[in-house]
C-alpha cells in the first residue's frame, strides 16, 4: 500500500508556534476509503498522549486561493481558508507508534477513513485531522483530497 502513496506537499509557511505539529506524510485512497501517514512532532517539554484524529469534512469553503490545484496537499498555518460547516467522517481506528510521545521525540501513524461523501464531483474536497490538544493549543491537520 505505501508504494502506491502520493506523498503529501504543505502548501503554504509553516511558522508553527505549537508545540506539537502534525506532518501528513503519504496519502492512499482505495474502495472509497483514504489512508493518511503522518508524524508528530512533540517540541513541547511535556509527553503527548495522541489517540486517532477526529476527521471532519469541511463545508462551504472560502479561500484566497484556488484548492484546484492542490489536491494531496496539507494546508499550512498561513493559508487562509473559512468554512461554515464540518461534517463527521467515518473513521477506521488506526495505528500508532507508541515511543515517540516523549517531549522532543516524533511518533508516526496512520489513520483510515471514509472518502466523504461528494468528494470528486469537480470541486476538492478539504478534511481536517483533529487530535487531542496539547495543553495549550488545538492539534490539526488540514487536508486538501
């Protein structure tokens, strides 16, 4: 499966000031299903306890830029994008690597869910990955399909 990966491009600067990043690393869609690989990086002083993201589907989106050309692409902290709706996608547990929680360290894994419904009709399809947040500040990832 991993060889038939796209890797995932970030669109935009990533002047991250969390202290814990999410990177989408590769990204598979079969059977109407889409796997996502990605890292997160704890530059914090204190251990992350991630779980599987939430995933929610973005609606009505507005952005400065055109998505069109963008597809399998993570958005960046400086992208402007609004969205009045987010619609719940089916999630498949995934898998995590459990060592890389320790402050400093990066921990990979992978997460499974359902292509959302109206992908593909001409228009991309944005997600957003929200994990656990880490004390501080909220913990996502936003996913142009």
């Amino acid at each position: 499966m991993l060889r038939e990966s796209t890797p995932v491009k970030v669109v935009g600067s990533a002047k991250n000031r969390q202290k814990v990043a999410i990177i989408l690393e590769d990204i598979y869609q079969k059977d109407g299903r889409v796997y996502v690989r990605y890292a997160i990086e704890n530059g914090g002083s204190r251990i992350y306890l991630p779980t599987t993201p939430a995933v929610f589907a973005l609606k009505s989106l507005h952005s400065a830029q055109s998505l069109v050309g963008l597809a399998n692409s993570q958005l960046a902290g400086d992208v402007q994008l609004r969205w009045k709706e987010e619609a719940p996608v089916p999630v498949v547990p995934g898998e995590m690597q459990a060592s890389g929680r320790q402050a400093g360290k990066t921990a990979h894994g992978i997460v499974a869910f359902e292509l959302p419904q109206g992908a593909g009709n001409g228009q991309r399809t944005v997600v957003t990955l929200r994990f656990p947040e880490d004390g501080v500040n909220s913990v996502n990832a936003v996913l142009v399909l």
